[in-house]
C-alpha cells in the first residue's frame, strides 16, 4: 500500500510524519477522552506536520471549523479525508 508523504495545501506542500510510531500516538490522542477537541486538534497536526503545521496558516484556518460531537477520532479523519494528496 503506497501512503502519501506530502499534503498539498494551497501551494505548499507539507511533508507528513509517516512512522508508524507517530500514528499510534495520534490513535492515543484521538480517543483519549482527557484532551480537549481543539487540543487534540493541535497535537494530531503537529505530531504528523510538525512546527510547520502549527505555525503556517492554512493549518490555523482549519481549526476554526467545527468537528462532528460524535466522533471520537474527528481530527485525524478530518486530516485524512480532507487533506492528504
């Protein structure tokens, strides 16, 4: 299975943390029930984009549309649907 190593956003492209290791821990993130949304937001970002996610703007913009209250893992399935090219 081939996964993507860039997400495309805008004209940049961003390089994606790939290692199996970040997307257990973004898994972690996700479903802990101890960590805010827009927290588990931020962390899912930067584990998978590092700096860059946090501090460029497209990334910014994203975190001020609401997720679905139903979905435990909304932000790494936002990301994912969304996002990578």
């Amino acid at each position: 299975m081939n996964n993507p190593e860039y997400a495309k956003i805008g004209d940049k492209k961003y390089k994606i943390n790939t290692d199996f290791r970040t997307a257990i821990e973004c898994n972690e993130i996700a479903t802990n029930n101890n960590i805010g949304e827009y927290e588990k937001s931020l962390a899912v970002i930067y584990k998978l984009f590092g700096e860059d996610g946090l501090n460029d703007r497209p990334f910014k913009s994203f975190l001020v549309l609401p997720f679905p209250k139903n979905k435990s893992r909304h932000a790494s399935s936002f990301l994912k649907n969304s996002f990578l090219a």
